[in-house]
C-alpha cells in the first residue's frame, strides 16, 4: 500500500509540474485606453476608466525574479525594467446616489465594486494564484475585491512583497494599509470565473502586470479516478485501454501490464 501511495503521490506531483504560468505585461510606450481589455490564454484584464500612460520603471533583484521585469529600450539601449501602468482618477463607482458615489470603499458596508477610475479587473478561467506587479502609497487602503459578491479578500488572504536584493514581506493593517510606499507584488488566489477588482481608496494604483498560475485541481481529480472499479489509469490518472503496457493503477493498485 505504501507504494501504492506514493506512485499516486508521483503522479499528482508530475501532472501538476505541467501547469503552465501566464504572464501579463504592458509594452513601454504603447497607448491604453480605459476598458481596454487584454488577455493572456486562460486570463482577462480589464482596465478602469480615464486615462492611462506606461512608463519604464528600474527595479531591483526581486521584481526581476518574480517575473514581471522585461527587456525594454531606455535612452537607445535595452534594459532590464518593469513597465508601470498609470491611471488620473481615483476609483469610484457610478452605482451609488450622486452624494455618495465619492465614498471609499468600506469592505465592512460598501458590497460595490468600483466602475470609475483607476482599477484592474482580473478575471480567470481556471483557478489558482495571481502575483501581480503594483506600487501602493502609504496610508492608502488596498483591495483586491470578488466581482459577484462585493467582498474583499481578507488581509490573510493577501501577501505584499516589497522589492529589493532580497523580496521582504508587508503586512497590511487592518485599515488594509501599508505605512511605507510599496513597490512590489500582491499575491492571492482565485476562483474559476470569477472577476476579481484590484484597487486602493483615495489614490491612483499603480500596476504593472501579472503572472497567474493554474491550480492543480484537475490533477487531484484524475488522480482519484484512478479507483474506479473495472478501469485501468496510468500514473497521470489517464484512462488507459487494455492494450497499453506499462505500469498502470487498477482498482486503487498498481499493476504491471506487460
């Protein structure tokens, strides 16, 4: 049975390795409009409204490692920057009375996603985790907030990474800010289908980009499939017919099909 165990433990491992990361980012002195739409195989990012301008931005060693740096022209040379997109007006919503569409959103009593201003909306069709690129002023609350229920991610839900010779940890306070202006990444986990508004109160977000990694759901699935009476899987939880050779898992054991 041990054995049994760790093949299958084996093949969730080598079906999971196969998911592939996406990354999303801005092309230095492009034009953005507001609710323009890009998209990567298994990703969409929407953008707010107003205006948007890019900027190469220098780095140091963790931006770079996360992913989201590039190879960019800089004064007639190619360097190694990331590309911050901007926006000029702070994110409100349309959906509230006129009186008080100006009111920050309160993850505590104000259930409404914005759909004015600077914010990025994030949607995915598989589920797993974003690492996305964002500069944070102190003293301004951060958001990351699901499109079908109005709800903020909890702050334990959310990891800020400070860039640096080495990627330090941030916590958010439980206003969901930071005391020190924060170059770096935000990193949470989402759903399948689901939109999630990336965002902070009284100040423009700045953005640039994201990787988003497939979870390995499915990989789990086929790997419990494999129990099925009567049919035969390989270790990658496939089903297999009776003429494949190998080493197979049938009725929950392994077998040697030769």
């Amino acid at each position: 049975m041990k054995k049994i165990f760790t093949l299958i433990a084996m093949a969730i491992m080598a079906v999971g390795a196969n998911a592939q990361s996406e990354t999303l980012v801005f092309t230095a002195g492009a034009t953005y409009s507001a609710g323009q739409e890009l998209t990567t195989s298994n990703t969409k990012l929407v953008l707010g409204t107003g205006t948007f301008t890019v900027a190469a931005k220098s780095h140091k060693a963790y931006i770079k490692e996360s992913g989201l740096s590039q190879s960019v022209e800089v004064d007639g040379s190619t360097k190694d920057r990331y590309v911050l997109m901007s926006g000029n007006t702070n994110p409100t919503t349309a959906t509230l009375n006129e009186e008080d569409k100006n009111v920050p959103y309160n993850p505590s009593s104000n259930k409404v996603v914005p759909s004015i201003g600077t914010y990025f909306a994030i949607t995915t069709n598989k589920a797993g985790e974003v690492l996305a690129g964002i500069v944070l002023n102190a003293s301004k609350s951060f958001y990351v907030v699901k499109a079908s229920t109005g709800e903020c991610l909890a702050i334990s839900e959310i990891t800020l990474t400070n860039d640096g010779e080495e990627g330090t940890t941030v916590s958010l306070d439980e206003s969901h800010q930071v005391a020190e202006k924060l170059t770096g990444t935000a990193k949470f986990n989402v759903s399948a289908n689901e939109t999630y508004y990336v965002f902070c109160n009284g100040s423009k977000l700045g953005f640039f980009g994201y990787v988003f990694t497939p979870g390995t759901e499915t990989a789990i699935k086929n790997v419990d499939a494999a129990t099925e009476n009567g049919k035969t899987f390989n270790l990658a939880g496939q089903k297999v017919n009776k003429n494949f050779k190998g080493v197979v898992i049938q009725n929950g054991k392994k077998v040697v099909i030769k």
